[in-house]
C-alpha cells in the first residue's frame, strides 16, 4: 500500500491519491494552518487544502525517500522543486510524512516541514 500510494503522489495523480485515504482521515500539518494544530479531516478538506497551497505554484519534480514501513505506519520525505507563479522565484522544499494506517487506507497523516510552504496569494 505504502508503495502504490507513493508512485501515486510521484505520478502527479492527485486523483487518484483519494483511494488510499480512509473516509474519516486526518491530516496535521502546523505550518500550513499558521503554526496552529489545526486537524483537516476528510479528503475533501485535506485535497481542498493542497488546491490551497499548489495554487499558486508550478510544481517541476517531486522527489522521495522511503517508504519507511514499520507495522501500522509508514514515513516518506518529499522534496520539491517548483516555481511561485506570482514571484517567478524558484526553490525547493522538502517535508517528511509520517502516516498511520487502518484496514488499508490512511487514517492519519503528520506533516513535518523542512522548509515552510511559501505564502500564497489569497
């Protein structure tokens, strides 16, 4: 499952990225939400929170280590390369997930910045 879900996400093919994830999912990522513990739940919010942070971005590769499987979890550190529409400035970013699973789908996701999402447009 680790492996699918991460040729997935590599793939670019965010819709199909909804299959792993369990109805009820939920996704902690401080940084995103202004430093607060906020938790998305659900893929809608989760996937209308990526629209959110990539909307404003030309993504032009994804890099990943792992998946790093121990029992019910899985950890994989993406980097990407993309561009801030808006600036033209280009630069990397990189962030480890650390995800739990639960009768084969994604229960839950934490998200680890190395280097904070960029601003966006709002």
């Amino acid at each position: 499952m680790a492996e699918d879900y991460l040729s997935t996400m590599i793939a670019g093919d965010f819709d199909a990225v909804g299959r792993f994830m369990a109805p009820g999912m939920t996704r902690i990522a401080p940084l995103e939400t202004g430093g607060d513990h906020v938790a998305l739940r659900g893929p809608a919010d989760i996937m209308a929170n990526s629209q959110r942070l990539n909307a404003d971005l030309e993504i032009h590769d994804v890099d990943a280590d792992g998946p790093f499987v121990a029992d019910d979890r899985f950890a994989i550190r993406f980097t990407f390369d993309m561009t801030h529409i808006p600036s033209g400035k280009r630069h990397t970013a990189a962030k480890m997930s650390l995800y739990t699973v639960v009768d084969g789908l994604i229960a839950r996701e934490e998200v680890h910045y190395f280097d904070p999402p960029q601003p966006t447009a709002d």
